[in-house]
C-alpha cells in the first residue's frame, strides 16, 4: 500500500514516517509543503521512501492523491483546533483512506458526523483522533473496565516529560483553549470549568508528584456517553516544572479578565521560552488513567494504569495508534466502511509492542488492595 503522511517531516510527521519506512508492505510518501525538506528527509531514511511537496489546502489536492496512487493519507499537520475537514473530503474524493492525530474536541467529535456518508459511498474507511487521545485512551478504559457493571468516574492525566522535542503547532492547540470555557460531565450532569486553571496536585507511579489543569480534549464528550459514565469525567495534563504550570494558569486568568485574547498568539514565544526551564525538568513523561465503579460481581473497585516514557520518548506515544492502524490496513485487513472517532479501535495488547520498542513501562494498581502489577 502507498501510505502518505503530511506533515512527514514534523514532530509527530517524522516518527510515523520513520515507523513505516521500512515496512516492506508500505510505499512511504513523505508529504509537506516544502518539497526539498521533504525529499531531504525521505532520502536520510532506510529502505525506500519518497518526498513529495503537496498543498492540502490546494483545489488540486484530490487529483494530487490519485495521480500519486496514494491508498492511505496520514493527517499530522495540525493544530486541528479550528482546521475544517478539507483534506478528509479530499481523500473521500480520491477514494483514499484516512487517519488523523487530530485532538481538536469539535474536529474529533464532530467527525463522523460530517464525513461518514461520503466514505461509506467510496468504499473507505476514516479515523479521525488515532493519537494518545482518545485511541490510547480509550483502549486503556476498555482493557481496565472489561466486565465491569457500571463506570462511575474516569480521570486521565498525560505528563509530558519538560525536555522532550516541542512544536509550536502542539503549543498552539492547547493555547486555543487556556483560559477558555470547557464542557465537563461531573456530579451527573454537564457543567463549565476553565482552561488551565486551577492547577492541582497529581500523583503517578514512577513520576514525581506535578501540577495538573483540566484541558479540552474529544475524551471529555466521547467517553461519557460511550461508557456511560456515571459521575465524573476528567482530562488534565500535568507539566514538569510547577512554575510552567502557574505560567498557563495566570494565561487563563488574564484571558478571562479581557487582558489576554488570543493565548494562541503566544505559542512561538512560549515554544521558544520554555526551553530556560530545561534545566528544572527531566526526560521523562508519562500518564495516568483512573477509574472507578462496579466490577462484574458488583462489587466497588478501582483501577489506575500508568505509563513511564523515559529519554524523551513521550513524543512517540501519539503516534503509535495511527502506524498500528496503518499496519492494519496495508495488511489488507477489513474495516467497516465509514468515518469515526478513534475509540475502541485499538486494543491495548496491540500497543505492548510499541511500549516496549521504546522501553517505557507500564503499571495497573489496584487502589482497594495496594497490588501493583506491572505490565513492562
């Protein structure tokens, strides 16, 4: 299968590209705008891959992906906050399959909805949100709650490790909604937080205690009704070093107060800026997934699974769910025809692979017994 991914030579562009350049099964396409970064970086790869300069936004796209017979497009150039499904509808229109890493919540969520028909009639499939959220994620629900009668509440916290390779346009996504209203299903019902504000204190298994803010993510609407979610449901990302933290923080606050308008105009200068704190962090990250509720003998139970990503390799995690994906399909396997959100498509066995590859560890603990059990 002939395998495009724009953005190829990105943060998350140039591990996929990376992963699936050797794959004897997939001819690479390293696709972006410039055209000489992109056959640079395909020509330093093992095995044969091909950079191409291509426009997504271009009215010509759609030809562009029949004439270079493409079979699968992977979608890496975000931000997706704010992006429309332009380069879908193009892949719908040349018959192409898609995955994205999208974790824009209106981009994710509202997906299916706008493009299942037009994939369903050109016999395709389209995946939109195969990244640690909600593909990881939701695998990692499924594999804690299996059998389970009831979920009553589901925290997820991802701890990014404060060395770790940055990008502007990841800074940019998550800037889109600092200080901004978010949606969130606690006490059984829906009601209004605040972006990045009000840190609290998270605990992990192999990580350092940190600070963690509620963020905007597709989890936050997908999950309480796909579980069906009794209570509560929670997404925070916890940043190394408390100050950088507290920095996002007193962003929201000034976004609230009128100072701030725009967040996200602050994402080079920050992208730039954090790196002065490297000297208070470490290479490694990781994430935590917490759940609570009835087993399938009913009784009352927690769970927690944890991830250590140490080196630096935390950036690898967003993308493991759309190279295994991709695998699939160059393998020929079946997919119903359609588009979707990422969740449940992946198992989480499928990951212990790539965890392992990268010498991240992983643990499940059992909160009403203290067991730890771990899986790496």
């Amino acid at each position: 299968m002939k395998v495009m991914v724009l953005g190829g030579y990105g943060n998350f562009g140039a591990r996929i590209s990376r992963a699936l350049g050797g794959d004897d099964r997939i001819q690479l396409l390293v696709a972006g705008r410039d055209g000489q970064r992109a056959e640079a970086f395909a020509a330093a790869m093992p095995g044969h891959a091909q950079g191409v300069a291509v426009d997504m936004y271009g009215t010509g796209f759609a030809q562009a992906l029949k004439n270079l017979d493409v079979g699968l497009l992977i979608h890496t150039a975000g931000p997706f906050q704010g992006q429309d499904y332009a380069v879908a509808r193009a892949c719908a229109q040349a018959g192409v399959h898609y995955i994205d890493l999208a974790d824009g919540r209106r981009f994710v969520c509202d997906f299916p909805s706008a493009l299942h028909a037009a994939f369903v009639d050109t016999d395709r499939v389209a995946i939109s949100g195969a990244s640690t959220v909600p593909a990881l994620s939701s695998a990692v629900v499924d594999s804690l709650c299996a059998g389970w009668q009831r979920l009553d509440t589901l925290d997820i916290c991802i701890a990014p490790a404060q060395t770790a390779p940055r990008g502007v346009a990841t800074l940019r996504a998550v800037l889109s909604y600092c200080g901004g209203p978010i949606q969130v299903w606690n006490g059984g019902l829906w009601q209004t937080y605040v972006g990045w504000a009000k840190p609290k204190r998270m605990v992990f298994q192999r990580l350092r205690p940190r600070l963690g803010a509620l963020c905007d993510i597709p989890d936050l609407e997908l999950f309480p009704a796909h579980y069906q979610v009794r209570n509560r449901m929670e997404f925070r990302a916890a940043l190394e070093v408390g100050l950088a933290q507290r920095a996002f923080a007193l962003l929201a606050w000034l976004r609230q107060t009128g100072m701030l308008k725009n967040p996200s105009s602050l994402a080079g200068l920050l992208n730039t800026t954090a790196k002065l704190f490297d000297p208070l962090g470490s290479a490694l990250g990781g994430m935590v997934v917490r759940v609570a509720g009835l087993d399938a003998a009913g009784n009352s139970i927690k769970r927690e699974w944890h991830i250590a990503a140490d080196n630096d390799h935390g950036p690898e995690i967003p993308c493991m769910a759309a190279i295994l994906l991709a695998r699939r399909l160059a393998d020929g396997e079946p997919m119903a025809c359609g588009a979707y959100a990422c969740v449940g498509l992946n198992k989480l066995a499928d990951f212990a692979p790539e965890f392992a590859k990268w010498g991240m560890a992983t643990d499940v603990v059992e909160k009403d017994c203290g067991r730890v059990t771990p899986q790496f």
